[in-house]
C-alpha cells in the first residue's frame, strides 16, 4: 500500500515539473544587416528585456493516504445441530408400539361392528316380536267378534222364540219335549255355582291360554258338598289342585230356583274368567 502511495507521489510531481517547464517564456533574438546607397547611421540597439524569473511553484500537498476501510467480518453461520443418533432399539419399540395400536384399533372397530350387528338384530327382533302381537292381538279380535256375532245370534233367536210364545221353556234349541222347564238344574245355576266357589281359589300362577278343568260335584239335598272329584284336566295341575282345594273350603251350594239341589252337577272353571 505504501508503495503505491510513492509511485502516485512522484506522478504528481513529474506533471507538476512538465507544467512549469512549458509557461517559461521562449525569447529568441535575430540580427540582419541592411545596405543602402545612401549611408544611414544605424539606432543604438534597443535594449532586450530581461526574461521574468519563474514564479516558485509551491510543493505539492502531500499525499494523505486514505486508510481502507475494515471490510466487514462476515458472521459466523451458526453450526448446524447434529443428526441425532439413531437408536435402533427405540426405533423398534416405537414400532412395536405402533403396530400395537394398530391392533387395538382393529379389535375395537370389529367390537363396535359386532355391538352394532347385534343391536341391529336386536331391533329386528323387536319389530317382528310387535308384528306377531299385533298379528296374534287382530286374531283375538276377529275371535271375539266371532263369539259376540254368535251371543248376537243367540238372542236373536231367543227373542224369535219369546215372539213365538216359547220364551218359558228352558230346554235346548233341538229339544223335542212340551214341557217348559226341564228336571235338570236351570240354565244359570251352574253360574250361580261357579261363582259361590271361585272367590275360595287361590291360584297366582301366569298360566299361558285360558285353561279349562272340569269337575264333578256330588251334594245331599240340603246342598252340603258330599265330593268332588276332576273330570278332565286342564293341563295345569296347579290350577287344578286349586280348584279342588276351593270346592272343599265352599262345604256347601245353594240351592235352584225350584228350591231344589241336583244330586250331581258337572262344572267348568278357568283361571281367567
């Protein structure tokens, strides 16, 4: 650097020196002789100028060296973390651990499939449970409108009967006699019966139907109950034993509407009538 500081001081320097060579004045002088015919005295000689004396050229200003500037110290790049160590047996549990949940995952989508397979049967089940209500309920009905389209016609062929003048009789609708009353018992005391001796049943059972049991009852004429005993099962042998045990507890019947007690009568009871 201080080098070059020298070679551009002596550049300045020698332009300084050409410049100040080239404005000294260039005083050149020439002489020649004239002749004439007639004799001329010559003038005195003019008297030259003394040539000015160069100016002094002030030195140069030195040179002030221009100090570069610092370049600017790049900044450090900041060291890039290290790659972390592969551990292959954290790798492998990680693994194991993922492959785990996958599992899990799998097993509890299969649970939610299953529950919702069966609450989709269960459903199904439910509705075809209904149907076959409402199926065996519209035959029930279509049985009670068949029994009450029979008491309809019952009636209608009783009061047939009381128009015809036959209302007295109590015999059956085929029945060839001409008296009005039979020797049996009348038609309602086998009701009267019945319900003299259902209030001593005790039956809690939830029997399936409506089953009948049938009965055999012997009395003495003042009405006492001398026996009983079960002619036809109704196929529940609680409700069979029950009855039995509630004609024992009744001892004794009323008597018909003559005044009389048949000897032997033979009645029907059910648990749901």
């Amino acid at each position: 650097m201080s080098f070059a500081l020298f070679m551009h001081f002596l550049l300045l320097a020698a332009l300084t020196w050409g410049v100040q060579w080239k404005t000294q004045p260039n005083t050149l002088s020439a002489s020649a002789e004239l002749w004439s015919a007639v004799p001329v005295e010559t003038a005195p000689a003019a008297n030259e100028p003394e040539p000015t004396p160069p100016q002094p050229v002030p030195p140069p200003e030195p040179v002030k060296a221009v100090e570069p500037k610092p370049e600017p110290k790049p900044e450090p790049k900041p060291t890039p973390p290290a790659p972390p160590k592969v551990d292959a047996a954290a790798e492998r549990e990680a693994a194991d651990i993922a492959l785990k949940k996958e599992k899990e995952k799998k097993l509890q989508e299969k649970k939610e499939a299953a529950l919702e397979k069966k609450k989709k049967l269960e459903k199904e089940k439910l509705e075809k449970d209904k149907l076959n209500k409402e199926k065996l309920k519209e035959k029930e009905d279509a049985k009670k409108a068949a029994a009450e389209e029979k008491r309809t016609e019952a009636l209608r062929n009783e009061n047939l009967k009381r128009m015809q003048g036959l209302a007295g009789a109590s015999g059956e609708e085929n029945s060839k006699g001409t008296a009005l009353k039979a020797s049996g018992p009348s038609a309602s005391y086998a009701g009267r019966i019945r319900a003299r001796i259902k209030p001593n049943i005790t039956f809690t059972e939830d029997v399936a139907g409506n089953p009948k049991a049938e009965v055999e009852v012997r009395t003495s004429p003042d009405g006492t109950i001398i026996s009983r005993k079960l002619m036809s099962s109704s196929g529940n042998k609680a409700w069979d034993e029950a009855v039995l045990k509630a004609i024992d507890k009744t001892a004794t019947i009323p008597r018909d509407e003559d005044g009389r007690v048949p000897p032997v009568l033979e009645i029907s009871f059910r648990p749901k009538d």
